[in-house]
C-alpha cells in the first residue's frame, strides 16, 4: 500500500486559547518496506502515525492511499480495511479475559471462522515467539510486562494489515522480546505490508529499516536511508538525534585520530570499518 | 566505615505458592555505589527492587536497607525517605500536578514543615537541572524532565539509596542523557548510592557493579569488564553483550586486537589508540 502525506498541517489546544502545531506542512510517502520515525519527544512522531491510520484527520493538506484521498468515501474505506495501529503501551488496552480471546478479537469482528481465527493468532503470536497453546487460556493481565507487550502486538499483526503502524514497539522489551519484535516487524514486511515504526531507539531502527524521517517540532528535517541517516552519528547528533550505536562509536574514535570509514550500522561493519581504516 | 546500605541475605519471595519470584536472593550495595542490575522481564528485578523500601512485604530471608530491617513497620517511612525510587511511567509516580508541589510532596509527608519542604524542593529541582519549574504543569514538560521532576521529589527527602526502575526507557535519548548525567551528579555529591535496573547495556557498563539475575536468582555479580564480557553467561540470563564487546570480538577472531574486551564506547578509543 503507498500513502502520500501532501502538505499534512495538524494542530491541537494545548493549553485553552493555545494553538500547538503538532505536524507542520508535512509530505512524504511510503510504500513497501520499513520506515523509521525519528524525533524528540512533543516533534509529532505519534500525530503522525495517527494521522496515517486516520484517526486523526489533518487541518490542512491530504492523505492519499493508493492515490486515493483518505478523507472520505472509498478511499477512507480502504484506510480503514487495511491499517493496523499499535499505539504506545499497546497492552494498557486489554479488555479481554483470556491472550486467545485478545488476539482473536479484531479477527472475530471481521466475521472470519473461529478456525481461521484460531490459526491466525497462533501464528501471530508464534511470530512474536510466543505459543497459543501455552498462554491462550491465560488473562492478558497476568503476564509479564514483555510478554503483555508481544500479545498486544500478536493481535494486531493476526489481522494481517497491509498498512502496519507501530508507535515506540520496542521500548521497555528485553533483549529476547525485543528481537522478536524486530523479526516481526521485518516479517510483515516481507509479506508485503508498508510498515512504519516510530522510536526513539535508535539501534532498533537500524536493524529494520530501510529508510528513516526525522521530525522536529512538526517539521521533516531528514529524510534518506537508514545507513544515510543512523550510520551518521554526528548528522543526527546536530539534529538532536541519536545515530546507531556502531555510528556513535565509528564517530568517537575519528574524533580521536582513528581512522574508520564508511557508516557502520552493526559491531560487524564497525569492527570492519575499523580493519579498513588501519589497512587504508 | 564498612557499613552497607543494602544488606540483602537470603531473600525469597512468591506471589503465588510454588512459583517463586526470587530465590535465595544476597546483595550487598555501598555508600556512593553505582550497581546496575540486568536480566529479562520476569527474571525478578522489580520484585526485588520494590522490596528495598518495604513496597513488597519481606517473606523470607533478611534485608536491610541503610541499617533499617524492612520488617520494621516502626520505620517504614523513614525506610521510604532514606531510599527512593523512580519508575518506568513518568506519568504515573506524580501525586500533584504543578512540578513544586509534586516534588515537596516526600519531605512533608515524611514530616518536614510548609516552609522546609518548599527549600528542599527547590534545591531538589536545582539540583536536577529544573529550577524555577515550581509552577509549571508537570504534563507540560518532556518525558526526560518528567524523569527528573520524579528524580528531585525523592532527592528532597534527602535519600542515600535511589532506585531507578527502568527509567530511561520511555524517554527520548537527550532526555536519557541529562538524567544518567542528573543521577551521577547526585551521586557525587550527595554520595547517594544509585541501584539501576536497565535494559540498556551501554548504561550498565558505566556502572561500577553489574548484577544478572535470571529466574529470580543472582547469577552472577562482578565489575562490568568481567559480567558484560562473559557471553556465555549473558547468553544463558537472554542478554546481548554491549555493541563494544561484540565489536571487539570480531576483531579479536580477526587477529587484528589483543587483550581484554572494552566495554564502553570510550575503552575502546583507548584500547585502539594505545
């Protein structure tokens, strides 16, 4: 699915009488793969997600599906058939008494067999390593925080969106529900959804996407692919970002005389880059 | 002075029978010192966390926590003062909504005057960076100065153990740096000492002790040149070693670098300018 962002201008009250604008004359598009949302708490980083999903509709400017104009008609229909969301602290949002009955809510309400629903959600919770048969008949309120985190996201991927939305995924995971989270995510994308991932985490980020935005205060100010962008440490950091952490120290040590090229993203490009630098 | 500020001697807790949450559990913690402790979610850390200031009843074992026994209901206020804890959430640990009230709230519960607790919020809220914030809404501010509106209402009740659970996580990576920054500050100058509980590797390889636990058991405990260089044991607690080390191992089994691991980002400047 491609979506068009044409000139999308948000703003909402913060305090009353007081205009805040939350995205400002944003334009972009994506299709296919994943893209990373960059930005510094309040920068718009979750308006813009909502604002995609259409939820939110903008003040000014349009939102295009498939070159079709999301604000009413066919093209909202289609928005609305194809987007899957997952706020931030997704599992704050449970409403069910059992993980099976969670996941299999959204697919019930689509009037799909209870079969289907059941392999769908076996195999959306497998893909966030967890296993429908062992956790189906539990309540959603007695896991642990990792595990609520992979079931709210489990739900939403068993609906299969071809527009995937996801809204700091990763924060508080340990590293293994992390890393199941990351396969996931590149996961449907592979399938073919248009994935779009907003975080402050800049490691993560370079491990699944493709392209990365950043936004401040509104604003796009970078736009390019993921080693364009996280593989420059000291880019970001003039934009108050954070590049990935083999960026980050690829930077410190040419600030100390070491010679490292390239942009490395991983330990293995660094401890390449750095190979190449002493050969060079 | 070789008194302890957490004395921990086979702590064991089970929120349900049979399925326990932490096993046999020792831990001692130094004045001034900076102990970081990993392991996966579940594995016990915010349990055993939220019994050093008594928010989780002591079942078995021992523990006590700057010479008070966390037993003693006597003294459970006195505990909370003398240790303080930061969450996840910013938004969930405010009890008012205007940043002076919220962070004077320790010290007059804990008993300090009108006028004594509105001081030491506001060299509480000096000493986190926020001064002059007294009267700002504290939904108005970042995540990372909520952070540090959370940090200065427990620095105002003057505490020499401050627990951070998770704190950094949902905050963005400037505001993660003015509170490590915030934190060790008041570490050495206040000699406080700092218990970490963290996700983020490259936070505990700052710390002066890395403590693992899997399963609700200490696994292991050292100085963070040994805990996050050992991958067998990170491995076996569902932990990655910080990018520094895997990036040194690459080069090791390249032959181009002897010699010990660094752990942070400046021991391996050093380690590849020597």
């Amino acid at each position: 699915m491609r979506v068009t962002l044409d000139g999308v201008t948000l703003a909402y009250e913060g305090a009353p009488g007081e205009k805040v604008r939350a995205l400002d004359a944003v334009s972009l598009a994506v299709e296919g793969g994943v893209t990373g949302v960059m930005g510094q708490t309040g920068s718009g980083k979750s308006t813009l997600l909502e604002v995609m999903a259409g939820v939110l509709a903008p003040d000014a400017g349009r939102v295009l599906v498939d070159g079709r104009d999301a604000s009413g008609g066919a093209g909202a229909r289609l928005l609305a058939a194809s987007v899957g969301l997952v706020l931030q602290l997704p599992e704050r949002q449970f409403f069910e008494s059992t993980v099976e009955r969670e996941v299999g809510f959204g697919l019930l309400a689509r009037g799909i067999s209870t079969r289907e629903v059941r392999r769908r959600s076996e195999r959306a919770l497998a893909l966030m390593g967890l296993s429908l048969d062992e956790l189906g008949g539990r309540s959603p309120f007695s896991l642990s925080g990792g595990q609520q985190r992979r079931v709210a996201i489990a739900s939403v991927l068993a609906l299969r969106p071809s527009l995937l939305l996801l809204d700091e995924p990763t924060a508080g995971l340990d590293p293994r529900a992390r890393r199941a989270c990351l396969e996931a995510i590149r996961a449907a994308a592979q399938e073919g959804a248009t994935v779009v991932v907003a975080s402050h985490d800049a490691n993560a980020l370079a491990a699944v996407c493709d392209c990365v935005v950043a936004l401040e205060d509104g604003r796009v100010t970078l736009d390019g692919t993921t080693r364009e962008l996280l593989g420059n440490a000291a880019l970001m950091r003039e934009h108050g970002l954070e590049g990935a952490c083999a960026a980050r120290a690829a930077s410190a040590l040419r600030r100390a005389g070491v010679a490292v090229s390239g942009a490395p993203l991983t330990a293995e490009e660094l401890a390449a880059a750095i190979v190449a630098g002493r050969s060079s | 002075m070789g008194e302890k500020v957490v004395e921990a001697r086979g702590v064991s807790h089970a929120y349900v029978r049979k399925r326990p949450t932490l096993k046999d559990v020792s831990l001692d913690v130094a004045p001034g010192e900076l102990v970081a402790i990993v392991g996966e979610n579940g594995s016990g850390k915010t349990t055993l966390a939220r019994h050093l200031n008594a928010l989780i009843p002591l079942q078995e074992g021992e523990l006590r926590v700057v010479g008070i026994d966390v037993r003693d209901a006597a003294n459970v206020w006195e505990l909370r003062r003398l240790c303080g804890m930061v969450f996840q959430n910013p938004e969930n640990q405010f009890v008012s909504s205007v940043v002076g009230e919220d962070v004077a709230f320790g010290p007059k519960n804990f008993g300090a005057g009108e006028k004594d607790a509105r001081l030491a919020a506001s060299s509480a809220l000096a000493a986190v960076g926020l001064e002059g914030l007294e009267r700002r809404d504290v939904h108005a501010l970042s995540g990372g100065q909520q952070q540090r509106v959370a940090l200065a209402g427990v620095l105002a009740s003057g505490p020499q153990v401050i627990v951070l659970d998770e704190a950094t996580s949902m905050i963005d990576p400037r505001g993660r740096d003015e509170l490590v920054r915030t934190v060790l500050a008041a570490r050495s100058e206040r000699g406080a000492a700092i218990i970490w509980i963290t996700h983020d590797m490259e936070l505990a390889a700052r710390a002066d002790r890395v403590v693992v636990m899997r399963e609700g058991e200490v696994v292991a405990q050292g100085a963070p040149e040994d805990v996050l260089t050992d991958e067998d044991l990170l491995s076996s607690a569902g932990l990655e070693p910080p990018l520094v080390v895997r990036t040194w191992r690459v080069l090791q089994a390249a032959g181009a670098v002897l010699g010990p691991a660094p752990v942070t980002v400046e021991g391996l400047v050093s380690a590849l300018c020597a």
